[in-house]
C-alpha cells in the first residue's frame, strides 16, 4: 500500500474555470478549441454535458456477440523462431510510447525543468521499469509554428501566443523557451525518456534552434528530428498554396536537408525522420513515386507515417461527416482494425527493414479531432490499441505512439487534472495507458523478442506468440466478445510444437465488467484508480494466475472471459523481474519555498509503511484550495527528496535518494 491512497486529498479542489487549448483538427486551420468548464474536484458534481471530454461519462452499448462463435480453439505453436512464418524482426519493450501535443507539454509534464509532475514521472517509471526505456515525441499540429523565445510568462517551458481575434483561423504559434529542452532533459536524468522533437517546417525560413539545442542539450536522449508533420494536409489546412503534393515535399525536404547541413550548430546530420504522412490526401505510395528514399536515406534514421481509423471532426469542428460512436463502436472491437490499419503500410514496412531503419507510427489513437465519447476511453479502446499495438510489431513496425492532447480530447493515455489547483493524485488514465504497460511487458528488455499473428478463429478472439531469445516465451489471447453471462468464455489450448509445454504456465489478465466501461479495470490485479485517482502507481495486489498444464497430452488450457486479455508465460514472469531493478516511483515529497511546504520524513515511511496521522493532520492543515497548497504536492525537481519504493513482497521499502 502506498502513500497516496492514505491522503485522502479531495479537499483540495475548488470549483475554477478554465480554458483549454486542443490540438489542430484534421481539415482545418484552427488550432483554438476554446473551451470553458469548472471542475469540481475529484468528483466532479456537473453534468455530463458539463464534463471536459477527458472525464465524459459516455457508455455505449456493447455489441450483441454472434451465436455461431467458435468458443474453443487450438494454438498449436513451433518451440523456436527458427522457421516460423511471417515472424516479426526483434522488438523492443519501449515499442509504444507516446506523441505529445507540443501545446500541453507544461500541463503534462511539467511547467520547466525545476517544476516535474510527479504523476508523469510516475507513469513513464511503470515503463521504463518493464522496457528499459520510453519513446517520447514532443509535438504535433502545434510544432509546426513553434518559434524559441527568451521567456514566456511564469518562467514556463511553452506558452501559446494568442490569436488574432480578427482572424480566429489562424494557427496559434507555439512560443517555447530553452527550459523545453532542460524539461526533457531533467525528466530524463530520473526516468530514462528518449525524445523526437519537430523542427518547424511551415515555411522554408527554418528554424532550426530545436535541432540546436535539442541536440545539445539532450544529447544522447535526443533520438529523431521530424521534418513535416502530416505533409499531406497542409494545402487542406491552408499552410501552403497550390501546387502541393509529393514532389514539393520531397522538394521542400532537401531544402531542410541542406539547412541542416550548412548549420555548424547541429553536429549530428542525419537524425531527421519522415515523411510522417497522414495518408489522407496521399497515401504513401504516391511519395515513393518521388526519389524521397534515395536521396535522403543518408540523413533518415527512421521512416514514419501518422494515422488515425477514425474521426470526430463533423463534431468539434464541423468538419467532414458525423461519425455515430455508438454505430462506430463494434468496428474498434475486432481484430479486422488492426489489419486495416497495417494493411496500407506493408510496402513501406519493407522499404524500412531494406534500409535496417526503423519504421515508426509516429501519431495515432483511436479517432483523430479528439477522439470519439464513449470508445476511445473505454475498456474496448484498450483492448483495441493492444490488438493493434501487437499487429504492428507483428507487421514490423518499430514503434508506434499514441498521441496525447489536453483535457477536451477523449483518448488520452493521461491526463493531468483540469486546473492548477489539483493534487498530484487526481490525475485520470485512460485504458490505453493499460495497453502500453502491457505491451512494455510482452517485449520487455531483451531486445530479442519477436511476434507474430497466430489468429485461428476469427476475428473476435485474435491471438498471436511472442518469442524470446529464439524460444516460444508468451502467448497473448484476446476475447473482444461482450457477454457478463460467461456464454461467450474462450478457450485456448496452446500446445507446442517440436517441444514440450511447460508443467505450468503463468497468465496475467486484462479485465474489467464489459468493454464498455471506464471505471475498475486491472491488469494482474492492479488498478492505477478510476478517474481523478491516479498518482502513477499501481494499487491492490499483484495476480498471477497458475494454469497447470498436462505435459502427457502436451497441452495448457487457458480460459478467456468476455471481455479480456489474457498474457500467458511460458516461465515464471516474477522470476525475471526480480532480478530487475525496481520500479522508481516519486513520492510527493513536496517542496517549495511556501509556508505550506509538505515534507515526508523518508525515516518515517520506512517503518510505518505509510503517512503518519501527525503527518496528515499536518497536510490537512495545509489551505485547502490554495493555489501554495497545490504548489506544494508537485515534487519539484532537482532538490526534490525522491522515494524509491520497492517492492518486496507486500512490503513496501522506502529509502530516501540524495539529489
Ligand atoms: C504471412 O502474411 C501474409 C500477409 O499478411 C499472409 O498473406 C500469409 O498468409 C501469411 N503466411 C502465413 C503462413 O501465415
Ligand atoms: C518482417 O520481417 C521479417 C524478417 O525479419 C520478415 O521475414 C517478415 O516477412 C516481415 N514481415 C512483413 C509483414 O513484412
Ligand atoms: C511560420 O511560422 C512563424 C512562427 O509562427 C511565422 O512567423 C511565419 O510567418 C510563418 N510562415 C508562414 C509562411 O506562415
Ligand atoms: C518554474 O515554474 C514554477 C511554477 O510555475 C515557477 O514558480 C518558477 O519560478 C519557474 N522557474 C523559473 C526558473 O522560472
Ligand atoms: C536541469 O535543468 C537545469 C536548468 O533548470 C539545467 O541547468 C540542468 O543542466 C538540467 N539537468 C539535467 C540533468 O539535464
Ligand atoms: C537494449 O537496447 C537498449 C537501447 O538500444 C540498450 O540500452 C540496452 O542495453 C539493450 N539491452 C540489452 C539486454 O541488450
Ligand atoms: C531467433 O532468435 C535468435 C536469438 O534471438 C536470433 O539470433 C535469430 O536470428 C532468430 N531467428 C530468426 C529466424 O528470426
Ligand atoms: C467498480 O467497482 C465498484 C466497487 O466494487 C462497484 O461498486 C462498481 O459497480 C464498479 N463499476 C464498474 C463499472 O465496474
Ligand atoms: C494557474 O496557472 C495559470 C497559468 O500558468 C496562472 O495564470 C494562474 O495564476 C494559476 N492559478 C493558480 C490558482 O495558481
């Protein structure tokens, strides 16, 4: 049990508007999505119809099962990788990471380098600790017309310079200072985040202080430039004038090709990724009409692309044509998604391997313009971006990020509290957060994982094997069926072949009442909290469920509830995480200057397991409401005392970590 859940910091927030920013839609110039609510604290009081996208309370009907279902099914799976067809190339545990929206940087991740939020560090430590690493991009629409400032406002990282009220299409320029780059860079030294930044390329004026100072300042965790960000809508979006297509892309390309070049500020030359199409207006075959590959692959370090199935743009921008969330739902809830969705990409995943580049998913989620209420925060999303994460790096993709926005879009992975005011543990996760540690766990640290589709039966239970160092390690079962009656139960029968199953194997669910819900989802057990719950650490006890497997009949029978995910392991999956170090996690072990400074004596938590009751009373004397007392929840980093927790057993261990 931890710290937070003994708190109990409901009384810390009061009821404020605010204004949110969103991403740029598709289709459109407009970057400003203005919108403005209250919150209420933890629990909010409005209405739904009051709610910030983020915390909407949309629940759909689940799709009716099909009656002929087959319910039972055999995997029957080679013992190694040495002749298995279509196997993926090896795979990293840090194959899902993130695209954050260069214009909610400070909401998520912190306000500058001396002001970290503490739940995000929290987050990405849950990765780093079953993957070794995080891929983050900073950017999005907004990157393109980002420009270096001395200071904004407060002495944060970002801030958005306002638009011009007579003209309100116009984009909003991202203004952000060097404290982006220390940001990132002090996140890195607790938490070993690897960054992709944008150089903005709305005209050929470039500016090229990003690649500058990116790569001074991140050095080694600096891992790509992208040059363009979805080419193929900026004639749609009015950033450029006819003629606009492939040719002048790939024109304007070597442009920042020879920028780069001729710059002596920018030592690394060719860490440049592209061409990150949307494939909208052009698919990716219409720019592999130009040279684009062998004139710059000198200069590439990855071959990107950008999608998204689905869009909410007739909605928030009245853009396009209405999509019905309740007609769309089923469509996310089979394995045929992400097979559409890979299936555009197979020649260009070929030309990625051909160049030993890797092949990234650079932005998707579930429904471009926000997301779509109802799914992309819903159970059935999560099990959607597993199933599509797992067919991704079974088409070989290298990584794929799913992208974050601000509060008024429904798919985000993470979302800070609406206002400054709120405590470090009121921060709301979407089930997607869910597929990514999943995924981290399924690839974890070896760097030889491979994977490839094993589906059998059908398009509702689709499944795939993971093979680690050349031998069969995991299986994964998905049952995207609905039925609480347990009729429409799967199960899997996995046996081996050219070797023997284990006497055992080990599952970890993925589970919650319908794929319909937001709320009580698990994995092995353990939730991160409903919304306005989360402090980034998992609560409730670690399961592990032991199938005993009959070795004579050379079979494991593991069932799969409707709806679930199912991980098998072949081996004992605690054995090989206790020899890993453990999870770091950030206590908010607070620290400012103010005279509601909270400190944690680490002395204290080492042998109380826990906040003291002079501690808490001591917390709850801190102003409610104030603006210090929220201050004073954040770690601020560096001269943050950060906690690190270990996890032995059901003890929780706590020593303190000079900084
Ligand atoms: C390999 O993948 C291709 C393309 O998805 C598919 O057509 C083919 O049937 C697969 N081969 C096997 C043996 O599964
Ligand atoms: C993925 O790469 C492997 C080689 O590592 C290759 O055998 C396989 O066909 C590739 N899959 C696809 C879908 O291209
Ligand atoms: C590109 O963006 C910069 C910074 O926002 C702006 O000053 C410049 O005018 C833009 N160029 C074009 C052609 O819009
Ligand atoms: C960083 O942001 C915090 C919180 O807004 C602010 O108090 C502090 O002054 C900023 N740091 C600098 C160096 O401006
Ligand atoms: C953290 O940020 C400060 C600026 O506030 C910078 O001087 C320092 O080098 C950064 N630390 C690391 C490890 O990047
Ligand atoms: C896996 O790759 C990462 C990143 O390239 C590297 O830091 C790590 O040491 C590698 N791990 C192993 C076990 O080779
Ligand atoms: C099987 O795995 C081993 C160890 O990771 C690797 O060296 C080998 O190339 C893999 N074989 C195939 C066919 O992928
Ligand atoms: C979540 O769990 C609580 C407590 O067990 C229960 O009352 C509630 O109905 C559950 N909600 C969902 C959607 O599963
Ligand atoms: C919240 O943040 C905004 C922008 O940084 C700032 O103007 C405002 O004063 C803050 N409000 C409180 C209550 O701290």
């Amino acid at each position: 049990m931890l710290l937070s859940s003994l708190l109990g910091l409901g009384w810390l927030s009061t009821a404020r508007a605010v204004t949110v920013y969103g991403q740029i839609p598709f289709g459109q110039t407009s970057a400003l999505a203005s919108a403005s609510s209250t919150s209420g604290g933890p629990v909010p009081t409005g209405t739904t119809s009051t709610l910030l996208a983020a915390y909407d309370e949309t629940i759909l009907n689940p799709p009716t099962p099909p009656n002929d279902q087959n319910l039972r099914f055999t995997l029957n799976l080679a013992a190694t990788n040495a002749s298995v067809p279509n196997l993926s190339i090896m795979q990293h545990g840090s194959f899902y990471g993130f695209s954050i929206e260069m214009s909610v940087v400070t909401q998520i991740m912190g306000k500058n380098s001396s002001h970290i939020q503490v739940p995000f560090l929290n987050l990405m430590a849950q990765i780093q600790q079953r993957a070794g690493s995080v891929h983050i991009r900073m950017g999005g629409n907004t990157q393109d017309f980002a420009v270096l400032v001395d200071n904004v406002d407060g002495g944060h990282a970002t801030t958005k310079e306002k638009s011009d009220p007579k003209n309100p299409t116009l984009t909003p320029a991202v203004l952000y200072t060097k404290e982006l780059f220390y940001l990132a860079a002090n996140i890195s030294s607790l938490v070993n985040v690897r960054w992709y930044l944008g150089i903005p390329f709305n005209d050929t004026n470039w500016r090229l202080q990003i690649a500058e100072y990116g790569q001074a300042i991140l050095g080694d965790h600096l891992i790509g430039l992208q040059g363009g960000n979805e080419p193929d809508y900026y004639l749609s979006h009015n950033h450029r004038i006819e003629p606009y297509g492939p040719f002048e892309y790939f024109g304007e390309f070597g442009d920042l090709v020879k920028a780069v070049q001729d710059n002596p500020n920018i030592p690394i030359k060719n860490m440049l990724i592209g061409p990150s199409l949307a494939s909208g207006p052009w698919m990716p075959a219409d720019l592999w009409k130009t040279p684009y590959i062998d004139t710059y692959k000198d200069y590439l370090n990855a071959i990107t692309m950008e999608h998204y199935p689905s869009n909410n743009c007739f909605v928030q921008y009245n853009v396009g044509s209405y999509v019905d969330p309740q007609e769309t739902f089923p469509s996310f809830l089979t394995h045929q998604s992400a097979l559409d969705l890979v299936g555009i990409y197979i020649e260009t995943s070929n030309i990625a391997r051909g160049l030993s580049k890797p092949f990234i998913m650079f932005e998707t989620n579930s429904a471009t313009c926000g997301g779509l209420p109802g799914i992309s925060d819903s159970f059935g999303a999560g099990l959607w971006a597993l199933d599509y994460g797992l067919t991704m790096a079974a088409t070989n993709f290298s990584h794929a990020l799913l992208h974050v926005g601000g509060q008024n879009v429904y798919y985000n992975p993470f979302t800070a509290p609406p206002t400054n005011q709120s405590a470090f543990n009121q921060w709301t996760i979407g089930a997607i957060y869910y597929s990514v540690i999943i995924v981290s766990e399924i690839f974890g640290k070896s760097n030889v994982s491979q994977i490839v589709d094993t589906s059998n039966n059908g398009l509702l239970t689709p499944s795939y094997a993971i093979y680690d160092n050349g031998a069969l390690d995991k299986v994964a079962l998905f049952n995207f069926m609905d039925d609480p009656s347990g009729a429409h139960d799967i199960v899997g029968t996995i046996t081996v072949n050219g070797g023997q199953v284990p006497p055992q194997v080990y599952v970890k669910y993925f589970l919650a009442s319908s794929v319909s819900v937001k709320k009580n989802l698990t994995w092995a057990g353990q939730t991160f909290g409903n919304k306005f719950e989360v402090d980034g650490r998992p609560k409730g006890d670690l399961s592990i469920t032991t199938i005993k497997c009959d070795q004579a009949a050379n079979n494991c029978i593991v069932p799969v509830k409707a709806p679930a995910f199912a991980l098998v392991f072949l081996n004992d999956p605690t054995t090989a995480t206790s020899a890993d170090a453990p999870v770091v996690t950030f206590e908010t072990t607070a620290l400012t200057k103010t005279v509601n400074t909270v400190t944690i004596d680490p002395s204290v938590l080492a042998t109380s397991n826990g906040q003291s009751g002079k501690e808490r009373s001591k917390l709850g004397s801190t102003s409610s409401g104030s603006a210090n007392a929220a201050e004073g929840l954040r770690a601020l980093i560096p001269g943050v005392s950060v906690l690190l927790a270990m996890l032995l057993g059901a003890g929780v261990v706590l020593t303190s970590l000079a900084r």
